[in-house]
C-alpha cells in the first residue's frame, strides 16, 4: 500500500522525469558496507513514484563499497587499478542487489555505465541520449553509475570524479524536470550543522555565486567522492540547463514521494533557463571548446538572422588545434562571440577550405564531410 500515494494521486505534480542520485555516504550509513534497509527503503519509494506514472534514472554510489566488503580477505593496495578491480567486483553485486529489490515490486531495471569520454562527442551523446529515453519510454528504471574499470583517475577529462557530477549530466542527458540529490545531510546550510548548533537549512538558492560556494566547503558530508562541494557544482551545471535540483537527507521518510507533492525538504536550485533553452546548452555543458573559427559580415548574418548553417565560404580564419566532431567558438571578424557548433571538419581541414565555395571541398581536401563547416542542427547562436 502507497504510504503518501492517496495523497499523492489528487495533486498536481510539478514533476514528470526525475534523477534521483544516491551518495556513498547515505547508502552506507556512514559505515564500511551497504545499509540493505536504507536501500530497500529507496526503492521502495522509486517504485511508488513509478506506479504514480513518473518517469525515473537512478544514479547510484556504491559499487567500491560492495566490491571492498566482497574482497575483505584480500589485502588492499592504495592504486587505481585495485580500486578499479574493487569497482568491477562490487558493480555486478550492486546490480543484483538492485535487480532483486526491484523484482520485488514487479519493476525490471537496466545497468548503464559511462565516462565523459562516451559523451564526447555527437555520436556518443545521441546514443547515451536515445537508449536512456527509450528506457524510460518503456517503464524501465536505469542505474547509472561511471564506468570506474575503464576511468582513469589521473586523466582528469576522462573522469566525471564523482556522481553528483554524472546525475547531472544525465539529468541535461534525458531533459529531467528534476534532480534529486540524497545524501546524509538535510541540504546546504549556513555552516556544518555537526559542529555548529547555529547553523540553519537554506531552504531556496536562486543564484550559486561565491558565497554559496564558500557555504558549500564548511557544509558537511565528507565521506566518499562526492561532498556537498561536487553537490553544488552538480547544481550550476543542472540550473543552467533547465532541470531544478534538490539537495536533501536520504533519511527523511518518504523524502521521495514528499518532495514531489510540492513539500519544502532540503535546499531547491530552481532551474534557471527554460526548456527551450536546455537543449541547446547541453550541447555545450560536458565539452569545453576546441578551438574558434572566424567568419565574415555575411555568416554572421545568415547565422543570426536566418538560422543558416556556416559554410566554408563564410570562414576568414581558423584558430586552436581541433578535430572533426568537436566544439568551436563562432567569433566574428571584430572578435565578437556569435557562438558555438559542433565542426564537422578539423581545424586543418578549415584552414584549406575557408573562403571556399561548397563543391569545392573534395577538390581540396580529397575527401568531404558535407557542404557545411558547422551545420545549424549542431550550433548554439548566442
């Protein structure tokens, strides 16, 4: 039986596509192995979200953990490859530890592993994007966690480095109304409320500046990746890409189910651009610019007032070093920023078709991509 669904079923929901991440920290109780009952209790209340007809991703902590506790026999070795090894161990054990508590409320679940590198470029976001949504167009609920055995620590754009980080991305990823952020503590407060009997709840942050984030260091939360720093790092990149975010403690009850009939639990980031505007940001939020590419008077033109695609013809100069498929500023020929496009040629292959008329690409270059340097499907005018 629903505990707040009764209720729940007479309201009107804010919320339709929620990520819902669980950290470290909460799904451990604060100890050196998974706590069943809090984990239980989570899906529990996914499940009854599910059964309100709401549409969910599950980001979830936890598989160096479970492989640590699964390996405790085993000396442990303080390097990335052995955490990896903890990661590949503890992840098919998280999965089944999932598969059979959401088997338990008749829901199937689907394992989605990523590193940055999967969402790097077009490709890789487009298919990450279509197997999630088609996911949750059939019912099923995804846990989704970074892919540790193939992520290097060292290599720092390789990694997200923790998954406050990741459910943010795949919040932008699946256009979520919501990210759900659970961890031990009750959001962002004025101070450590551990330490300080004086610190109070922020119930509301319309805009993360330098204060707030100086909030965020002395705010708790410290085991695991992720603390309340990462948290509001998430938060920045969701808010300003349509999704409203909510920090708030795993362990309230049905703290799920609460904040989606509209109750005032944790901190709320509310989202600070429209839907609209989402969809092209997220183009820009996980791959850093590449390089620029300068055009005359007339793509300038045609880019802002009549949404054409940037042709070779257009282009005066190239700048960085780049490759097919990644991200270029559009500057103008007075340094301006028009914006931003995926290039569908390397800056090279700019350099020896700018000025140049479309059919004579092949010509030049001995090969084509297309007659656009960046089409408009893939560009974000500012």
């Amino acid at each position: 039986m629903l505990t707040w669904g009764a209720v729940a079923i007479i309201r009107a929901m804010p919320y339709k596509r929620i990520v819902a991440k669980f950290g470290t920290s909460l799904l451990t109780s604060g100890t050196d192995h998974l706590d069943l009952a809090v984990v239980s209790d989570l899906v529990r209340q996914v499940s009854e979200l599910h059964r309100l007809g709401k549409e969910l991703v599950v980001v979830s902590s936890g598989a160096v953990t479970v492989g640590r506790q699964k390996l405790k026999g085993i000396e442990e070795r303080k390097n990335t490859p052995f955490k990896q090894v903890l990661a590949s161990v503890g992840q098919g054990q998280l999965m089944h530890i999932y598969e059979e508590l959401f088997s338990q409320h008749n829901i199937t679940i689907a394992q989605a592993l990523l590193t940055k590198s999967d969402l790097s470029d077009r490709a890789g976001y487009l298919n990450a994007r279509n197997t999630l949504l088609a996911l949750v167009g059939l019912g099923i609920i995804c846990i989704v966690n970074e892919n540790d055995v193939v992520a290097i620590d060292e290599i720092e754009e390789l990694k997200f480095g923790d998954n406050d980080n990741l459910s943010a991305m795949v919040a932008n990823l699946i256009d979520a109304d919501l990210l759900v952020l659970l961890t031990d503590t009750g959001g962002l407060y004025t101070a450590d409320p551990r330490r300080d009997s004086k610190a109070t709840l922020i119930r509301r942050v319309e805009r993360i500046d330098a204060g707030i984030e100086r909030l965020a260091g002395s705010s708790g939360n410290i085991q695991g990746i992720g603390g309340m720093v990462t948290k509001i790092e998430a938060a920045r990149l969701a808010t300003s890409s349509g999704v409203s975010v909510i920090i708030a403690s795993g362990r309230e009850r049905d703290v799920l189910g609460r904040i989606d009939q509209g109750e005032s639990l944790g901190t709320l980031f509310p989202a600070r651009v429209s839907r609209m505007e989402s969809r092209k940001r997220w183009m820009l939020s996980g791959l850093a610019s590449k390089g620029r590419v300068v055009v005359d008077e007339g793509a300038v033109l045609a880019m802002i007032k009549h949404n054409k695609s940037l042709l070779p013809a257009g282009v005066l100069e190239v700048g960085g070093d780049f490759q097919r498929g990644d991200i270029a500023d559009v500057l103008s020929a007075g340094g301006e920023r028009i914006g931003y496009g995926v290039c569908n040629y390397s800056s090279v292959d700019i350099g020896v078709i700018k000025g140049a008329h479309s059919d004579r690409i092949l010509e030049r270059l001995g090969h084509e991509y297309g007659d656009e340097v960046i089409h408009r499907n893939n560009m974000v005018v500012l």
